[in-house]
C-alpha cells in the first residue's frame, strides 16, 4: 500500500465546524494545526469553510447550504482535495465525494498519508501499512464500480461471494499478516533492548514538533534527522550518551499529536515500548506555541494509553529563544490580562513551580541553558544507577564538583 512518489503540491481546501465542545478560538487552532498537516504531506490550503452547528450532520458532515459553497468554490478553482478536520464515517466519506466530485480525506487519513511519506525502515512501513488497512476495512463499500456479483455459470450457481466481501477478506487476511509481522519484529527488538545491559534508559517524549530531535542532536552528538515539519521522527533512534563521565541510553520517540487516529496508536504501541521501558521521562515541550497547555495534555492522554503516566518525569519547556508574550497595555481597561500575557519568570511561578523542581527551560537549537539542563538529567539519571547499583555511588561526583 506504501508507495514512494514525488509529492507534488495538491490544491486543497480545508473544513471544519464549530461546535458547543469546539468554540471558534478552538476551532481555528484545529484548522491551524491542519493547514500544517496538509503542508506536510505536500498540499496547498488555498481556503478554509467553518460552520456553527450543534452537531456535525450525520450525511454529510457539514449543512446542505455550507456543502454547496464548498462544491461552488471547489468547481471554480480547480481544486483537487477537500480535507476535514473531524474523521468522517465511511456513508459521509462517499455522500461527500458524490457531491463535491473530487478526492475527500479527514484528519485520520492525512495524518497517515504523512506517516506512509515519512516511514523509513522496514518496521515504520508495516505499522503505518497495519493502520492504513484498519482504517480502509469499514470504508471498502463504493471504492469501486465493479462491485457486481461474480461471473455465474456451472457449478457457479447460488449467492456466491459479492465482490466486496472479497476485498473485505483480503484485507482482513492482510491485517492478521502485518500483526503476525510485527509480533516478530517485536521479538527481535525484545532482544536487542535486552542486550543493552543495566543502563538508565531515558526517553524524549512529547507533541510532534517540540524540538525532541534537536534536542538529542544536541546533547548526543548524533545526526537525527530534524525538520521543521509534523511528524518529522518515525523510527525510534537510541544513543549512547555520557554526560562527565556518566554513561546512559537517550531514545528519541514518534511525536503525538491532537486527535490521533486510534489505529496509529494501536500500531505505534509496539513502537513506544521504548517508552514503557525507560526509567525516565524528559517531557518536551514548545512553550512559544500558543496552546502548549493542551498539547501537554494530549501527550499525558496518551502516556497513560500506554501506562507510562507514573513514570519519572522532568518537563523541558524549549524554545524559549522563540517566546513572546503579547503586548499588554495597562492603561486600556477593555482589555484583560491573561496567560498571553504573561513573561517567562511570571510562567515560572505557575503551576510549573508546582512540579517540584521539574521545570526546565532551555533552546535546543541555541544552547540556552544547556549546562543546567545537562546538571539536572545527571542528577537524575545518577540516583537511578547508584538505586540499582548502591556500591557504585563513588563513581560519580557531584556535578559542580567536576565542573
């Protein structure tokens, strides 16, 4: 299913409601995060379409009103692709592209598209093929025209076996293959993660595009590849790190992200025992994105998908370099501060000054407060050894000491 194409900018349109759950400050964001995921995976948003509604129509998603100036401005501007931002059922997928007469994806199919560009090695392409043939078994039914019942004739006679229960038992056949497939490679990565000795294992983890690549270029010396783009780290890299003369494994794990399709995260999950396996957590996050809070969030949801939620933890807030509260004038009194406002030190002394002594704050890309947050992960990662290894506590001074 997994075919290396040259990507060529698709003109596309985006779609979205706005609901009693998803105001329309949300709903933007949604759309933001959207026209990222369409860059991405090689397309050009020329509009977006949002629709206030108490609920998404059951036919066709959005109101019949709202679909025909979809389908006008689509007709008129030569437009290829119509994306929502919702995961569509299989009967509004088909009643759409009936009435739009063009190629209809949602957020789910997108994001797989992206992770079908971006797998590299042999066992990203069979998790993102498991996920694609999950997703595509329910929606079978008018992919094709040829759906008649299968040549009769001698012997033939009788209901026989449509041509959609075909596919359908393909596919099924296809899933249990890539499972039995994984289940294998699993096994293999089993071993390797055992032939890596005692060593404190520490992992990035956190929203896609945080900077948690950059950030074990950084302090591992190595040449992850690292990108500007969604979902730009598929493959699970591990390193040797040794910071003084303290040595432990640094993982570099898949990004998540908002609404992520439930068949990624079930064939990703083999993927993230990287993350179940390591004895601590460096939690990434963008603190110059506007609604880091949720993306917090979202990562939480999904660590403890995969029961790491009680692991060590310490939060990286990066980019800092790139932080900038919105300006706020004191003496408009229409105007109301909030968080927006709020400096890097008035942060600090939030909720991140509740976690304890947590809260890191530091630029991967340029170096900002390298030395403290190498001084805290070699604190940390020190206590776990000398936890598993009491005689060995004389091995490793303090960090100021060797300094």
């Amino acid at each position: 299913m997994i075919e290396k194409i040259d990507i060529t900018h698709e003109r596309a349109v985006l779609i979205g409601v706005i609901t009693k759950s998803q105001d329309a400050d949300k709903s933007k964001e949604y759309l933001d995060e959207l026209e990222f995921l369409t860059y991405t995976a090689g397309g050009e948003v020329l509009k977006r379409f949002t629709q206030k509604m108490d609920l998404p129509n059951p036919k066709t998603f959005i109101g019949k009103g709202k679909m025909e100036e979809v389908r006008k401005f689509i007709e008129e501007n030569d437009i290829g692709t119509a994306i929502f931002d919702d995961e569509l059922s299989a009967a509004q997928e088909r009643n759409i592209s009936k009435i739009l007469e063009c190629k209809v994806l949602d957020r789910t199919n997108l994001i797989l598209d992206i992770f079908a560009q971006r797998a590299q090695t042999s066992y990203a392409r069979t998790q993102v093929e498991l996920a694609q043939c999950e997703y595509l078994l329910p929606r079978l039914k008018g992919m094709w025209t040829h759906l008649e019942r299968q040549k009769g004739g001698i012997g033939m006679r009788g209901p026989g076996e449509t041509e959609i229960e075909t596919d359908r038992r393909i596919v099924r056949d296809k899933i249990a293959l890539l499972k039995d497939k994984i289940k294998t490679i699993d096994k293999q990565m089993a071993v390797q993660r055992g032939n890596r000795g005692k060593m404190v294992r520490v992992a990035l983890v956190g929203y896609t595009n945080v900077g948690k690549s950059t950030l074990m270029n950084t302090i591992s010396k190595s040449d992850v590849f690292a990108e500007n783009k969604l979902f730009a780290t598929l493959d699970t890299t591990v390193r040797k790190v040794v910071i003084q003369n303290l040595p432990f494994l640094l993982t570099d794990t898949v990004g998540f992200i908002r609404k992520l399709p439930t068949q990624l995260v079930d064939s990703f999950k083999s993927t993230l025992d990287e993350v179940r396996e390591a004895d601590l957590l460096l939690h990434v996050v963008d603190i110059s994105h506007p609604n880091f809070e949720e993306h917090i969030d979202s990562v939480n949801k999904v660590l403890g998908e995969i029961d790491s939620a009680d692991k060590e933890t310490i939060m990286v807030f990066n980019k800092i370099d790139a932080y900038q509260a919105e300006p706020y004038d004191e003496t408009d009194l229409e105007v109301e501060r909030t968080e927006a406002h709020y400096s890097l030190e008035e942060w600090k002394k939030t909720w991140m000054n509740r976690v304890g002594n947590n809260a890191l704050f530091i630029s991967a890309l340029n170096k900002q407060n390298m030395k403290e947050f190498k001084k805290r992960v070699y604190d940390e990662v020190r206590d776990i050894h000398v936890t598993r290894f009491p005689y060995n506590h004389f091995l490793y001074p303090d960090y100021e000491e060797e300094e």
